[in-house]
C-alpha cells in the first residue's frame, strides 16, 4: 500500500519540545532544592521564585502529556492509513458501492498495527533501562532508593542497585503500556464499520476518560495500601500485578486518560476538523475538570509536599493537570496549526522547541546524569561566595539555565549526525529490521 503524502502535525512538534524544555528546569530546580540538595529551604523562597516555580511544578507533575502527544501522533497516521488502506480497496473494486468491511487480519493493517507494537516495546525497555540504571534517587517506600548508575553519582561510592525500582512506573513506561492499549483500542474503534462511525466513536473515548477518572479513584483506595505491603512482603508476582494498574509515580490509572483524549485529537486531524472542533473540545474539557479539581480541593484541601514526588500524587491535582494539559494544546494548536504563517515559517520561529522536541525521550532518561555531573563543580565554585538568600536564588536559577543551554548545545551538535545513538534512533532502527521496511 503506497502511502500518501500527509501534513505533519507541526504542533506536536512545538508541544513537545517545550514540555521537554519543562522537565529540564523543573528536574534541575530539584536536584538543588529536593534531592540530597537543600540549597534553600521552601520556606525561604522568595514569592516572585515561588510563582515561577509553582508553574513549572504544575506542568512537571503532567508528565503525561507525552502519552497524549504520542496518541495524538499514533491515532492521526493510524487513522489516514487505515484511509490509504480503503483507498486501494476502492479502487481496486470500482463496483464496491457499501463500506467497507475493515479486518486488521489482513497483511497491511497487521503490518501498521506490528510497527506501533514494536516501538512501544522498544520504549518499554527503554524504561526499564531508565529505573534501573539512570533515575534520580526517588523518596520511595519509605527511604531513597537510587539506581545503579545515577545511584554512583549521586553518591560517589559504588551502590547496589534497589530492586523495589523495577516496580516504578515513570513516564517512558507510561507512554509505552498506553500506546500498546491504544494500539488495540483503535483497532477496536475502527474494525469492521468503525471507520464510517466517528461520532460514535467521539462519545466512547469521552466516555472512557470520565469512566477512567471515576475508577482511579476506586483502584486507588482499594489497592494502594496492597501495593505496598505486597512490596514489603516479598509477593513480587502480586505486586507486579498492581504496577500495571496503580504502580507510582505514573499509574496507569488516571493516566491513560491523556491516552484517550490524545485520540480523539488525532482523529480530529485526520477527519480535518474545523478550528472551533477543537477550541470547543479543549474549553469543554478544562472547563470541567478545573470544576471538578476545584470541588475535590474545597472538600478535601490540599497537599503536595516534595516527599510525594515518586509516590501516589493528589487526585485533585492529577484532575487539575489533566485541564491545564488541554490549555497547553489549545494555545499550541492555535499559534501553529493555525497559524497564517507559512510553513516554512512556522518551523523557523518554533525551531527551538521543535529541536528538543526531536530527542524527548534521550533527554528525559539522561538529563539526571547531567546534572548530576555539573552539580559536582558547579556547586564547589559558589561556596567562595557569601551565602545570602540572594547569592543563593541567583545559584539556583543560573543552574537551571544553564542546564538548558547545555542540553541546546548538545542537540545542536547530535542534530548534524541525525541523531545517531539516541533512544529515538534505536526505536527506528529495531522496528526497521523486525518489519524489514524502511
């Protein structure tokens, strides 16, 4: 099946790169103020750092955006090759006037449905390479446990890795577990007559999202308390069960829903859906969830503190994210996607989020690494001056910035080898060789 020429979704590009950028600053913030670092306490920041650094935590604990743009990214090709696919059929048999009857058994559907299995696998070990060897040390089960190479930097002795780790769920897991469910899901929204429904299959993804809220709140408060003593009993088979459902830090469960909302964002592209199908989707979307984030938190009050990082976060706040997240998308569609801009100028004013938005995932597992290496001498060189509240904030920030002019220069520098070597290479790379098409 020849594919047709298709628009990229510039927007995604953008999107991702700048929440790339986020996790940047809010990892560095972190590693000086929360993770073995305690250059100032919370109490001491000053308000104007505060308010900028409570916008950075917000879209720091949304991690899951990832799982939308990737969704957005797999239902939207999903979704004109599946068209492709009806295409040639048509074409083929002129006569056929009804619709027609879609089987993934057939070699080409089943050929687009292995491609997205195997490079969610490949992320999926990619993840499990992450909370072994490259996370930062997470306040987990009671105590900080370290992975093994991180762990050594962090600590500057050689540590054994904690194998409680093997049971975090981070945002590369998360993002592979949902695309392998996507990938079945859509499959079960477009089979047989599904292509032809799209309104029906609008309602059972907005459907699926406040179902999977509703349950998060029930899965929680059954089996949290479980997931730990399971853990601590040494019933590993149970608690690996449990991870796939309410495994912390990024539980499937509410998080699957940016899945299912990333869907209905990617069908609405491929159908070409007018700019108000997607400003009334998003306004819907937040205008409901901040309600609802905003009954939970008069109700229950609210309380994040650094020592649920890597734990089970509020409801409240993951509701919360879930609308912040569709503002996110909205604006970003809005400067982008509809743009008056020509392409080609879209792409030069947006090139530096659309350059860390090309190696998201290498960044996301090794930006702790780097850190960690510049805080060795980075630290040591502001101990010659007095330590003032003042002296201190400008440390922090500098830090930050830092970071992220670092991590711009190195994608630079990786841009003119194609970014040979980075988790994005090898994910195409594998699938290449296992569906043997390039």
């Amino acid at each position: 099946m020849e594919r047709e020429p298709r628009k990229r979704l510039l927007y995604l590009d953008s999107v991702r790169g700048f929440c790339t950028m986020i996790i940047i600053a809010a990892h560095s913030f972190s590693h000086l103020m929360f993770w073995d670092t305690n250059l100032i306490p919370l109490e001491e920041f000053s308000i104007l750092a505060v308010i900028i650094f409570s916008q950075i935590i917000l879209l720091a604990t949304s991690a899951p955006v990832f799982v939308l743009i990737s969704a957005n990214a797999l239902s939207y090709n999903f979704y004109l090759d599946v068209r492709n696919y009806i295409k040639s059929k048509s074409e083929n048999n002129p006569d056929h006037k009804s619709h027609i009857d879609i089987s993934f058994k057939d070699p080409v559907l089943s050929q687009i449905v292995k491609k997205n299995l195997i490079s969610y696998s490949v992320l999926l070990c990619a993840s499990l390479a992450h909370v072994f060897l490259f996370h930062y040390g997470l306040n987990w089960n009671g105590r900080v446990q370290r992975t093994l190479f991180t762990g050594i930097l962090e600590t500057g002795t050689f540590s054994n890795i904690d194998y409680e780790v093997f049971f975090q769920t981070d945002a590369i897991g998360l993002i592979a577990l949902s695309g392998i469910f996507n990938v079945g899901l859509i499959v079960l929204l477009l089979r047989k007559k599904g292509y032809y429904k799209p309104k029906r299959n609008f309602l059972i993804l907005l459907g699926l999202i406040a179902a999977w809220y509703l349950l998060s709140s029930l899965f929680h408060n059954l089996f949290d308390g479980l997931f730990w003593e399971s853990l601590n009993d040494g019933r590993y088979g149970i608690t690996l069960l449990l991870k796939f459902i309410v495994g912390p830090p990024q539980s499937i469960f509410p998080n699957f829903a940016f899945g299912f909302v990333g869907i209905i964002y990617g069908f609405g592209f491929a159908k070409e859906k007018s700019r108000a199908f997607f400003r009334k989707l998003a306004l819907f979307i937040s205008i409901i969830f901040i309600s609802i984030a905003g009954i939970l938190i008069l109700i229950n009050g609210f309380n994040l503190s650094t020592e649920d990082f890597g734990l089970f976060l509020p409801l409240e706040l993951q509701i919360l994210d879930f609308a912040v997240i569709q503002i996110l998308m909205i604006i970003f569609i809005e400067l982008v996607e509809y743009s008056k801009k020509s392409p080609e100028k879209i792409i030069k004013s947006t090139c530096i989020w659309q350059r860390y938005g090309k190696i998201t995932m290498t960044a996301y597992i090794f930006e702790s690494v780097l850190c960690i290496l510049n805080m060795k001498w980075y630290i040591p060189l502001w101990e010659k001056f007095p330590q003032t509240s003042f002296i201190l904030h400008l440390e922090v920030f500098i830090f930050v910035g830092m970071q992220i002019a670092l991590w711009y220069g190195i994608i630079l520098l990786w841009e003119k080898k194609n970014f040979k070597f980075s988790v994005e290479w090898f994910t195409i790379v594998i699938r290449k060789k296992l569906i043997k098409k390039k």
